[in-house]
DNA sequence: AATCCTCGCAACCGCAGGCGC
DNA sequence: TGCGCCTGCGGTTGCGAGGAT
C-alpha cells in the first residue's frame, strides 16, 4: 500500500500564490492560528495543498519575517554555523532571527557559495581549496578549532568530543575532550575568532549498540545529529537569543523571541 | 527593439521522523 | 508494537526580472 497523497492534486491550485490567496491564508491564520495544514486549505477556502499553505506562511507571510538583504553580521553567521551544521538549513535559520531556511538557503546558493570560492573556500568542507586533497586524493587536514569539527570530512572521529559553552554570553569558558582533534596549535587570535560564536553546541560519541536517528528533535530536549559516528548535540537554547545581534542585551531572552519549536523566531519590528 | 541568457527566488516534491491510535 | 497520518526538512525545479548581445 503506497502513501496517500498529501493533497488531491486535481482540484488544487499550483505555481505562484495571488493577493486574494494570501488574504485568505493570513486570514484565517490569525483567526485560527497555525497547524493543522492538511485541513486548512478546505477550511480556508483555498484550493491549494496544505504543504504549500504551510510554506507560503512559513517562508512568505509570516509577520516575524526580516525581509532585505542580509548584513555582513548574518553573512559570517550562516557561514559559520554551515562550517559546524552543514546543510541544516531549519537548524541554522532557528539562529537567525526572521530568517528562514529556504531563505538562507537560497542564499546560500546563489551568494555565499559564490563568494567563499572566490576567496579560496571550499564552501562545503570550509578550507581552503588547495587544502582539500593533494595530487594523490588524500585529505590533508589540520584540525583548526573547535567549532570547525567537519567530521564528515574528517580522516577518523574522535572517540571524545565534547565542546561545551555557558549561554549566549561570548564567555571563554569551553571544555574540550577530545583524543585527535583538539584545540592545540591555534593562536590567540584563532581563538578568539572562535570564542566569537557560541552555539551551545557539544558533539559526542553515539554509545556504542544505541540506535540513535538521522534526526532527532525533541522540544523538550536538545537537538541531536548524527554525523559518522559522532553525534552533534545543540542544545535547546532555552536562554539563547541573538537578538543581541539587533541590539538588545547580550544573553537577554527575549520573550518574543522563541518559536515553539525551542528555537527563535524574530517578533519585534528592528525599530521597536 | 527583439531575442537570448543568466540569476535569484518562490514553490514543489519526495522522504523521514514524530505521534496518536 | 505496528500502522497510518501529519508535519517538517532539504534538494530541486520553474519562472520572472534584468542584463547582454
């Protein structure tokens, strides 16, 4: 028995989204709030697919969206957070403020991408290009910081590793465990650069006979990624807001702040 | 002025995980 | 425990705008 379809496509509406289907989406959103997509459309009088309720609201209409162009600020962030994430567009965009992730995504594509290959970086691995395999194909890595742990690319995982960081107070406290990769050899200068972001991430090894998921996202726990062997942990930010980034106080919470799924999302106008 | 090409963004699609029954 | 539904994610596609020829 296959998977029903999400939506009876013969009766629905595709291809771009007009003025009046956008009323009518936003307006029954505030009237009803968000969820239940697959019923909203009939609901809602519109002949389009739930999913694709779901992203026009999620990536278009929603009022905590910071449309314009992106600041240098997001710029090193999203690269950043891409060196450590890779290509968790939802994970990365829950660290951007009115940011979405098919946003960041896109931009990611067509901008960054773009301009860290005309800097000499690999924009998948984050080094530089002459770096990334000699004439025999070999990897030459140098672990670099604790915050650029690529295992995916990485020779062999570290049996420990755990990088640790106090909330979002740029405090140089972290811990690092760790049997290859550790954070010698980095200057001081390095190690600032590195103190610059805090994500309260800490990467572990996956207890050996544990099945653990691709994925798992739990709102009541952290957030858990399995790379290799190693799992990614990022921690619930339950008192993490960038909003410092727009000018708020450094490691405030801002109530508006957090999305229901743990993360943030953007509420206050950047004038307010 | 017309056509072609490129780029950027919005939207679509398939898949996987969570959750309720 | 298994099954099916719902939601969310990430890759891909299609189209419109603007620039080049």
């Amino acid at each position: 028995m296959g998977r029903l379809p999400c939506c009876e496509k013969a009766h629905t509406n595709k291809g771009a989204w007009t003025k009046e289907e956008d009323d009518r989406l936003i307006h029954y959103i505030r009237v009803h709030g968000e969820g239940s997509w697959r019923s909203l459309p009939k609901a809602a009088g519109l002949l389009r697919c739930g999913k694709s309720c779901r992203l026009r609201w999620m990536n278009y209409l929603r009022p905590d969206l910071k449309r314009g162009n992106f600041s240098e600020d997001e710029d090193q962030l999203i690269i950043k957070l891409h060196s450590l994430l890779g290509n968790k567009w939802s994970l990365i965009a829950g660290r951007l403020p009115g940011r979405t992730d098919n946003e960041i995504k896109n931009y990611w594509n067509t901008h960054i991408k773009r301009k860290l290959v005309s800097e000499g970086i690999d924009p998948q691995t984050h080094r530089p290009l002459n770096e990334t395999s000699d004439k025999n194909g070999t990897a030459k890595h140098k672990p670099t910081a604790p915050t650029d742990l690529d295992f995916r690319n990485a020779p062999t995982v570290p049996k420990t590793v755990s990088v640790t960081a106090p909330p979002l107070g740029f405090a140089k406290s972290e811990s690092i465990e760790a049997g290859n990769c550790t954070s010698s050899g980095m200057t001081t200068d390095e190690e600032e650069q590195q103190h610059e972001l805090n994500l309260e991430l800490s990467i572990g090894i996956s207890s050996a006979g544990s099945v653990e998921s691709k994925r798992k996202v739990d709102s009541n726990s952290d957030y858990r990624w399995l790379v290799g062997e190693a799992t990614v942990v990022v921690a619930k930010p339950t008192a993490v807001c960038l909003c410092w980034q727009l000018g708020f106080q450094r490691s405030e919470i801002c109530r508006n702040c957090e999305h229901k799924n743990g993360l943030f999302r953007y509420s206050r106008g950047l004038s307010s």
